[in-house]
C-alpha cells in the first residue's frame, strides 16, 4: 500500500479582500507536504499567515487558489460531498480554548456534542467514551458538571483537545494551542501532546510562535515568511543550522538553557518592520530586511532548494552544502 | 430601608404572584364568576358593593366581580396569541436574516426598520381598518404590529453569537447549520426575547384594553376591561367605581408584567455568589483537591 501523505497543500493562495479595492495575501503560494505521523510546526512571525494557512488546511477558510489534499483526497471536494466524515479524519484545537466552547454548556455536554452530531451509539457508549477522553487528557471526572468559565487555562485546553479528539482524528491542526497558557502550563499540554501522538498515531500539526517548544517536540518545520514558505526541513538541523537568513534571525531570539551557548548568544535584529501583504515585495519577499541582500534577491523569487541541514529553503544563496551566514 | 428593598428584589415571588394571580383567575375564570357577565338585570343596576354582588353593578345591572375576572381571561388569551405568534414571526424571520447575511439580511431589516418607525398601535388601528373590527381582526392587527421588535432583537442576538469560535468549533465538527442555530444559537435568543415578551405582555394587554376601549376591538357584550370603561366613562361623577375598578385592574397587570420583566433581567446580571451556591463549590474545589491528593499518595506508594 503506497502511503499517501496525511497532508498536501499545493499551490495554496488565501486572499482577502479589502475595502480599498486590494487585497491581503495572507497565504501567497504555499506547496506543503505533511507525512503521516509527523509532528508537523509552522512558525512565523505574527501576520505571517499561519494561522491562515492552519484554518484553510481544515477548512474554516476557503482558498483563493490552489489546493489541499487530505489522505489524497481533495479537501474541498470532500467537505461538500461528506462533512461528517472529513470531521472524523481531521479536527482543529484552536487558540482560544475558551471562546471554542459555547459558555451554556457544561464539560459533559460540551464533549457530548462530536458524538451526538455524530449519532455516536447509545447515552451508555457515549458516557463511556467521554471518560476514555477524560483519561487520554488526564482530567478527573469532577469537571464534568462545571461550566468552562469555571476551569483553569490548562484544563479548558485539555477539555477542547479531549473534544478534537472524540472523533477518533487522525490528523490533529493545532492554532496555537499553547500562545493562551502560562508557561507552566504549557509544559504540561507539550507533554500532553506528545503522549498523545505516540499512543494514537496522529498527525500533529501546530501553529506556533514559541520556538523552543517546537525544537522540543516536532519532527519536521516550516517557517513562513509574509504568506511563503521560507525554510523547511526535519526540525534538529534547521534549527541547528538555518539556511535561510530570516529563518536565522527568528532562531536567534530564542533563548538557550545552556549558559555556555546563552551566553554567547547573538541576536540578530532585522531592521524595519516586516512588509504590508497587501503589497508584498517584487523577488524574495524578504529582501528589504535580509541583511545580505544583493541585486538578484530584489527581482527574481527564489525557489525552494536544497539546502545543508537536508531541507528545503528559499533564498538564492542556499545550497546543498552552501548557506549564507547572517551575523 | 435599602436592605429592605433589596431582600424584595431578591424574592422573585413576590414580584410574580400579581401575575401568577392574574394568570390563575383567566384560567379558572368560568368557575370564579358568580354571574354570567353578560347577564343583564335591569331591577339591580348601578348597586354599590354587597354580598350578592361583590364589586357592585352597571347600569345595566351586570355584575362587575364577574365582568373583571371574565375581562381577565379574555386579555389573558388574546395576550397570549398575540405574544406567542409576534415571537414565532419575530425570531423566525429575525434569525434568518441574522443567520443568512448578505442581501437577505440588508432586505429583512429594511422591512423591520419599516415597521419599527411606525408606532405599533398606529399599525394596529390602520390593519383594522382594512380588516375591520372584531376579535380575530385585532389579534392579526397586533401580532403584524408586534412582531419587528422581537425581530431586530433576533438578529442582534444571532449575529453577536455567529461571530464567537465556538461556532466554527461546531462546523469543524461536523455540525449541520440546524444544529449550530437549534442548539447553540436559538437558547440566546430566546432567552433575550422571552425576558423582552415579558415586560412586554403588560403593554399588550394595554393595546387590547386600548382598541377595545376604541370599539375596535372586543364587540360589547363580552366582558373586556377597555369596553368597561368606556361603559362606565358618562357614569364617572356619580358612580366612579365603573371606572376605578377595571381600571385598577388593568394597572395591576400592566404594572406586575412590568416588574416581572424587570426581575428576569436582574437575573442575567451577575451576582456575587453566596450562601448554598458557594458552599457547592468550595465542597466540590475540596472533593477534588481530596481525589487529587489520594492520587499522588498512590503514585507516591507505588
């Protein structure tokens, strides 16, 4: 059995229209493809059009152009065929775990509701079913009668995760489901995350803007830069060593616990702020920032090459044994 | 002084048992009356209060006790048509608008701007006219008059709740648009309008007691509060009770809907939480701490 990738985004372009006559290129371009089982995290800076990219993956954004294909099978064209059961094969987290759940319904109720749509068998089955999702996420049965508003951050995201998960999925996309927990907390749910993939199988794909806890725990990662991929690659060797200077400069920021490395670490500060999308950059979107630039960068777009750490990135001066060093 | 208010204000019973009572007397009507109040009896007219006839008579010797509490069922039940069929208007054609958007919705609200900027009882009179007068005529005039209120309400309420992420939490489940509306959407609305329809009932039973006071409404000789005192109007000087008693009866139930409403509101507004409620939750907080503490006794045993 030839196995087809959980997740190809091909081509991919969301625009949105704006009142001015122009329109926002939150997601310009974008070829993505997710192996089953991988560990899959997008970063970026915020506008970059993760978020975008995440929502149109799952359906909850139309695409301008392009496409996603889900377990080789056109997303658009399942959603209108058979809802139900693309919602049984993919399920989104999302950033809000508190805005996710309607603030009338209890923690019972609120998982019920995947299996009810569903018509998942009897009052018995579904009781039971919503303790085995209470034990995948390591929360007791006292929240079942208490409203979300009443839990803590850590147990609402654990409650909307329990509920992505009632439907057995086998491809979990995560908006930054981390970006509304303390730090502590978030340490917890990583965990959670990580327990859960191994157990289940899933597909994981998170939208991230914490990069150490995506050099913890995904296998592979994007970067995005203004609606493109800039970098990928298996997510060890980029980080170690980025090809891509703008993928440089937002690993830079992230901090070391090694006080040897922490110590000597240097920042790289891009200048300016990153470019509207509406009226995105001719050639390499981020050759108004990138610290070494030349003429080339400024007219023609580069294509993802190889690059060193064995992935692909996106700028002129990368390849297979080459990356440009910004410093 | 204040506390005292307060603790009334805290007794949702005390400001319901007006309109407990009012419903009560409608329903049971046919057995409270003492006399068919259409019943005339011209060797007792205009009598003061007595044990035969506890309110007095009319000029046309009818019993008055019989009349109000025959008034009371009639404007209970046109009340209650009217009000159950303006909401079932309302919030049908309020929620489609909000739900759907676009040119439907820009449509819709011009219709229930249109209606909203002319007065209700303008509507109803000018309905009437066309219908001409009777029963059913004003139960139709006033539902058409009653109902675009409920329908801006309807929509406000369902645009606010599409825009919240747990709606899209919903379809990213696999939830139809009737489920979104029946099971997430509808409960907010309803529970908007019903506590509106409740302070609204007193103003209906006003606009009744007004069209029949009208002679556009109830036809004579059913009892109807507006009929009563438009009856008892040109015997004001000698015989003020004609007047005062509907009247008062009519103020009574115009006033209790009001204080109704007004309690149902106060119960959304959030409340600090004590006494039973608190003791709940500080038990239930304890039982957890509890299993969670037992839980890593285990874990720490084993």
């Amino acid at each position: 059995m030839s196995e087809k990738p959980a997740i190809e985004v091909k081509d991919l372009k969301v625009h949105f229209a704006t009142r001015a006559g122009t329109s926002v290129r939150a997601v310009d371009g974008i070829d993505l493809v997710i192996p089953n089982g991988s560990f899959h995290g997008i970063v970026g800076e915020s506008g970059c059009g993760k978020t975008t990219l995440a929502r149109t993956i799952v359906g909850l954004q139309k695409e301008t152009a392009g496409q996603v294909v889900i377990g080789g099978r056109d997303r658009a064209e399942w959603m209108k065929s058979d809802r139900k059961s693309f919602s049984r094969k993919v399920q989104f987290v999302f950033q809000d775990p508190l805005g996710s759940m309607s603030r009338r319904q209890n923690i019972y109720q609120t998982l019920e509701e995947p299996l009810l749509i569903h018509g998942f068998g009897s009052a018995e089955k579904r009781r039971n079913r919503i303790q085995e999702l209470l034990d995948l996420v390591a929360l007791s049965s006292t929240v079942l009668d208490r409203l979300p508003r009443s839990l803590s951050g850590g147990q609402r995201q654990r409650v909307s995760i329990a509920r992505a998960l009632a439907l057995n999925p086998s491809i979990l996309v995560c908006d930054e489901p981390l970006s509304a927990l303390d730090v502590s907390i978030r340490a917890q749910i990583v965990n959670l995350f990580t327990s859960l993939q191994k157990r289940l199988g899933l597909t994981i794909v998170i939208v991230a803007h914490d990069l150490a806890v995506v050099r913890e725990v995904c296998s592979d990662v994007t970067v995005m830069y203004l609606g493109r991929v800039a970098e990928e690659g298996i997510t060890r060797p980029l980080f170690r060593e980025p090809a891509h200077p703008y993928s440089q400069a937002l690993l830079s920021a992230v901090p070391s616990a090694n006080p040897l490395i922490e110590t000597t670490r240097k920042r790289i500060i891009l200048p300016g702020d990153p470019p509207s999308p509406s009226n995105p950059p001719s050639g390499c979107r981020f050759h108004t920032r990138c610290p070494v630039a030349f003429e080339k960068c400024g007219a023609e777009v580069p294509s993802l090459r190889e690059a060193p750490h064995g992935g692909k990135a996106a700028c002129h001066l990368a390849t297979s044994n080459k990356r440009p060093i910004v410093d | 002084m204040t506390s005292k208010l307060k603790q009334i204000k805290d007794w949702p019973w005390l400001v319901l048992s007006p309109v407990v009572i009012f419903v009560l007397i409608g329903i049971f009507a046919p057995w409270i009356m003492q006399y068919n109040p259409a019943a005339q009896n011209y060797d007792a007219t205009l009598q003061g209060p007595s044990w035969q006839h506890w309110f007095g008579t009319d000029y046309l010797g009818r019993d008055i006790f019989s009349r109000i509490v025959g008034g009371a069922r009639i404007s209970l039940v046109a009340m209650a048509i009217v009000l159950v069929a303006a909401l079932a208007i309302g919030v049908t054609i309020g929620s489609f608008a909000g739900y759907v958007g676009g040119r439907v919705e820009l449509v819709l609200i011009s219709v229930i701007d249109i209606a909203l900027a002319l007065p209700s009882l303008v509507i109803a009179l000018a309905l009437i006219g066309i219908l001409g007068t009777g029963y059913w005529s004003m139960i139709t005039a006033l539902t058409l008059a009653w109902w675009a209120n409920y329908a801006r309400m309807s929509r406000a309420v369902v645009t606010a709740e599409l825009q919240q992420p747990y709606i899209e939490a919903a379809r990213v489940m696999g939830a139809s648009h009737i489920w979104i509306f029946v099971r997430h959407i509808l409960p907010h609305v309803l529970g908007l309008v019903v506590v509106y329809a409740s302070a609204d009932a007193g103003a209906l039973v006003l606009a009744i007691a007004t069209l029949s006071f009208l002679g556009l409404g109830v036809a004579p000789p059913t009892p109807e509060w507006g009929q009563m005192l438009v009856d008892g109007m040109s015997y004001i000087e000698e015989y003020p009770r004609l007047v005062i008693l509907p009247g008062m009866a009519l103020t009574l139930v115009v006033v209790s809907f009001n204080l109704l409403g007004e309690a149902f509101a106060l119960q959304k507004v959030p409340r600090p939480v004590r006494g039973g409620l608190l003791r709940k939750r500080r038990r239930a907080r304890a039982e957890e701490e509890q299993a969670r503490q037992a839980a890593e006794r285990k874990a720490a045993s084993a």
